[in-house]
C-alpha cells in the first residue's frame, strides 16, 4: 500500500511533459525521425505523457499497458510491412517502453530494446530530455534499418506522422 501511495502522489505532483519537452525538443526529435526514416523503411513514432490519471495509478495500471494502449491508439500498427516503432515515456515513473509491430519484433531481441531504454535512461536522469529521446530514436532507426533498409531509389513513403506526441 505505502508503494502505490507514493506512486499515486509522484503522478498527482509530476510537471507537465511540455516543461520537460519544449516546442523546440519536439521539433528536434521530430527531425531525428524524419532523418532516420530516410535509411530504414520502417516508421518510427515519440509519445509521452507526464503521469496517469489518479484511478489508474490505483488501479495498477503500468507503463508498458499505456504504451501497448498508445501503440493501438495512435495507430503505429498502421504500415503495410508491419513495422511501425513506438517510443514511449511516462515521466511519473521514469519509464520507457518501446513497443515494436509483429514485422520487426521477430528480429529485435527484448535486449536489444533493453539497451535503447537504457541508453536514453542514461541521458534522461542526466536532465539531457531531448538529447536523450534522440539518441533513443537514433538507435532504434539503426535497429530498423538493418531489418528493413531504405531501397535505393525506393521512394520515402511517410506512413505516419514524424510529430512526437503529447498524451
């Protein structure tokens, strides 16, 4: 109990992920997307949210649940190779997710990703947010395109939307 009391006011009193992540951060990591996805075929999308609604921390509800949640509702799945990547961050709970469509997850290990979450971990408790968000974009980029690289003179159909994502 004394745990999901603290958890309950660590989200209550979380700051706002627009004060973490300014217009220009996003921009930032806007254009790391965008420049990745010129070398891979796959589509990459940021999302954040600074805390969970005060009944879900009650009720339990965990990060990798709200990234499976975002990865539904901001349609990532939504490619036609099946391999759309969502980044996703819970400031709360200091928690990175990354939720991969079943195109790639056969070809990138639970440790691969380990190592992208905590190569941005690094640079997030740092206080270097945007730097360390794209450093994360960065990596899964060079995961996608050893999977599914960019054909040369293949056109850079942009499935979804580059714009991180505020939740």
């Amino acid at each position: 109990m004394a745990g999901t009391l603290k958890r309950l006011f660590t989200h209550l009193f979380t700051a706002d992920a627009r004060g973490v992540f300014p217009t220009s951060a996003m921009e930032r990591i806007a254009a790391a997307i965008d420049v990745g996805e010129t070398c891979h075929a796959g589509e990459v999308c940021f999302a954040v949210e600074s805390s969970l609604h005060w009944r879900d921390v009650l009720r339990g509800v965990q990060a990798r649940a709200r990234a499976e949640d975002a990865f539904a509702r901001l349609r990532v799945w939504d490619t036609a190779a099946n391999n759309g990547v969502l980044v996703y961050l819970l400031l709360a709970d200091h928690r990175i997710e990354i939720v991969a469509d079943r195109g790639l997850a056969p070809f990138v290990s639970a440790e691969q990703w380990r190592r992208v979450c905590e190569l941005m971990e690094g640079r997030l408790r740092a206080g270097e947010h945007a730097d360390g968000v794209v450093a994360g974009i960065e990596a899964v980029g060079d995961l996608l395109a050893e999977h599914f690289p960019q054909e040369p003179g293949a056109p850079d159909e942009d499935e979804l939307p580059d714009q991180p994502v505020f939740l």
